[in-house]
C-alpha cells in the first residue's frame, strides 16, 4: 500500500516502507550521542579533581608564605583564573590572568558575537 503512495505521488523523497528503519537509526544515534556526554561528563570530572588536588599541594607550599591560591570561574569571559589571598587579611593579592584581561576577553567575546549577528 505504501508503495503505491511513493509511486503516485512521484516528488516524495520518503520511503515509508522504510520508516521503522528511520526510527532505529534515529534511537541508536541518540544512545550514542548519549554515552558520549556521560563519557565527556565522567572525563571532565576526573580533570576537576586531578585539578582539585594540585591545588591543594600547592596551597600547602603557600601556607608557609602566608599565602593560599583560589580558583574560580568567570562567567562573562567563560575562563577560570587563579587567586592568590593572603591568609591573615584574606585579601586578594593578584589574580592570574589579571581581571582586567578576563575583562577585555569578556568584551572580545561579545563584539564578535555581534559581528557575526550582524553579518547573518
């Protein structure tokens, strides 16, 4: 019956008789993209806290300068930097790269991004 309809109508690019094949090529690609993100997602983790121990290596040579190490994560320029704090005044004594420069690629990112919008 199918058939008929593909022979009839003449511009359809569909093959319904092929359609459950569709449905199953479909599903075993997103079981893919799937196990992909949670392998991504589990590598990622593992790199955090490999991460996360360096650090606190690191701030334990700081803590005999008096000093700690702090990581964070700007939004805006999408970058992490680094802290360095004084433990007795818990100022912040430099930040690396400095914040005028996670500044400046926070306003890099948006002018491209409006000049790629506006050339669409």
């Amino acid at each position: 019956m199918f058939d008929s309809i593909n022979r009839m109508d003449g511009t359809s690019s569909i093959d319904w008789g092929q359609l459950p094949d569709i449905k199953r090529t479909a599903s075993q690609e997103l079981k893919v993209a799937v196990s992909e993100a949670q392998d991504q997602q589990s590598v990622l983790d593992e790199r955090k806290e490999m991460l996360n121990k360096e650090l606190e290596k690191i701030n334990k040579n700081f803590h005999a300068l008096n000093h700690s190490l702090r990581m964070k994560f700007n939004e805006e320029a999408e970058q992490f930097y680094v802290e360095v704090v004084d433990n007795k005044t818990r100022e912040v004594i430099d930040s690396i790269p400095a914040k005028h420069m996670l500044d400046l690629a926070a306003k890099l990112k948006d002018m491209i991004g409006f000049f790629i919008d506006k050339k669409l």
